[in-house]
C-alpha cells in the first residue's frame, strides 16, 4: 500500500473514532437527561434534601423563619389542639416532611409521643439526632423515612403507633408536593377523631402582594426542580381541608412578612392554616 492511502486509511480510522466519540457522549448526556426529566418530584426531593441535611437549618433566612414559626407555635398551642390542660392523657404528634425536628422540638414539651416521617433518608438521621440531643426517647421521638404519597413506602408505615394522631403538622412543605390535596387527605386519615391538621406555608403572591419568585432567576436557586407551587389563596386551603373531610377550618396570616433572599422573590408572607376531623 501507498504511504498516501496509508495515510489516508490512518486519518480516516482516527476521525471516524473522533465522531464515535462524540456520538457516545451525545448520547450519555441525553441519556442522563431523560432519566433526570422522568425521576418523579418526590424523587427529585428525597435528593434535594439529602444534599442539604446537615445544612439547611443553618442559612441565616431559614434561621430567622424558624423563629418566627417557633413563635407563633408556642403562643398558640391551644389553636394548635392542645388542650388547656391534658392532664395525664396521651397526645400524639406526626411531623410529616419533618426536617431536622425543629418543630418537633418546639412542641415536645406539649405532648407525649412524637413521629417524624420524611423523604429524605439524611433529615431523618437528624431528626433522630436532634431527639436524642433533647432526651427524648425513641419511644418519645422516633423519626422514619417515608412518603404517604407512594403507595409502596405508604404500605410500610401500617403499623398503629403511625395512625391516631392528635395533630399532624407538615411545615413549609406543601409546595414541594404536587398532589396536595391527596396529601391533606391522607392527613385526615391517620388522625383521630377531634384531631388537628396544620398546615404552615407561602400565600401565593397573587393575594400576599408580594413578588413571586422571578422565572429568569429560578436557576439561581438550587432547589427550584422540587417545588410544584408558589404557594397557596386563602380560599385553596380552606377548600383542601374541607374535601378531606375536615371541619373549623381557619387560615391565619403571620403578623409580620418573613424575610427572603431576592432570588425567591424577597419577603413573603406566611400562613397556618388548622382543621380538624369530626370527633366519632
């Protein structure tokens, strides 16, 4: 053969792999971009959140929102459905997306028995830390991975010490959750007769007055793949409470906005939003 045509077969052997090359890297990224467009929201939460554990409770925004929801929690406990005095009675607490036990924490003092569920297998690793650091118990305090929204995790948490409860709270939380009115029914089901569900979150922007969060600045925020709504109306939550089968539904508005960085929108306005179910 020619020192041309060897040449030749030479340049075209190494190009050839060069397009090979860039095929199977074109490939690979659609690839991973298929499997991160079809994992599911809960999905894209349970990982969210695992990155953030250890973190999370220690941005200076979320530290001044927490006091002010810790605030609120413990100057109206009674709302909450805490009797005025329980005496020796039993009250049990579910914290659903329950974080590092923050709220838990709070509200310890005010009843026996606590449970935390979360996506995230890490935030459950803290909340379980942070009961131990109080002296809680497992028996006490006990937090478990799980999501009552799949049908495979919801059938593993069965067992009664997971139903009964006298208030189920889920905070700043409902935004991350698509089907939200499937997720306040499924509250409703695991609380006793006379039992309080609240719900802490966002008023949508459209009646806070605030700015929503601006389409062209959400990359900035790393969790902006995990949040379904940009909170709620007054009138959306009193309607998924009472399709729940909930009664006394009431929204209150915190007194003061909360403070948040410009990327979200700046300061927005919180809301708790109690219902209770029908004693038997």
């Amino acid at each position: 053969m020619s020192s041309t045509g060897s040449r030749f077969h030479t340049s075209f052997a190494w190009g050839f792999l060069a397009i090979i090359t860039v095929l199977v890297g074109l490939y690979a990224k659609v690839a991973f971009v298929n499997t991160e467009s079809h994992k599911s929201l809960g999905q894209h939460n349970a990982e969210h959140f695992d990155n953030v554990a250890s973190s999370a409770y220690e941005v200076e925004w979320v530290r001044k929102l927490a006091k002010q929801i810790t605030a609120f929690l413990q100057e109206n406990t009674e709302w909450l459905g805490v009797p005025a005095e329980s005496g020796d009675c039993e009250l049990k607490l579910l914290d659903y997306a329950c974080g590092n036990g923050i709220y838990s924490k709070v509200l310890a003092p005010y009843v026996t028995k606590l449970r935390g569920i979360d996506i995230s297998g890490r935030m459950i690793e803290e909340y379980n830390a942070t009961a131990q650091s109080v002296g809680l118990s497992p028996e006490q305090m006990r937090g478990v991975q799980g999501d009552l929204l799949d049908d495979e995790s919801a059938a593993k948490l069965q067992d009664p010490e997971f139903f009964g409860f006298d208030i189920v709270i889920m905070s700043m939380a409902l935004h991350h959750v698509e089907d939200t009115g499937k997720m306040i029914r499924k509250f409703a089901e695991r609380l006793a007769p006379g039992g309080t569900v609240l719900i802490i979150d966002w008023v949508t922007p459209s009646e806070s007055g605030c700015r929503s969060m601006p389409l062209h600045g959400r990359e900035k925020i790393p969790m902006r793949h995990t949040i379904a709504h940009m909170g709620f109306t007054k009138q959306e939550m009193l309607d998924m409470l009472s399709h729940a089968g909930l009664v006394d539904g009431e929204v209150k508005w915190l007194n003061e906005r909360s403070e948040m960085p410009e990327d979200f929108g700046g300061p927005q306005q919180l809301f708790f939003a109690r219902a209770k179910k029908p004693s038997a």
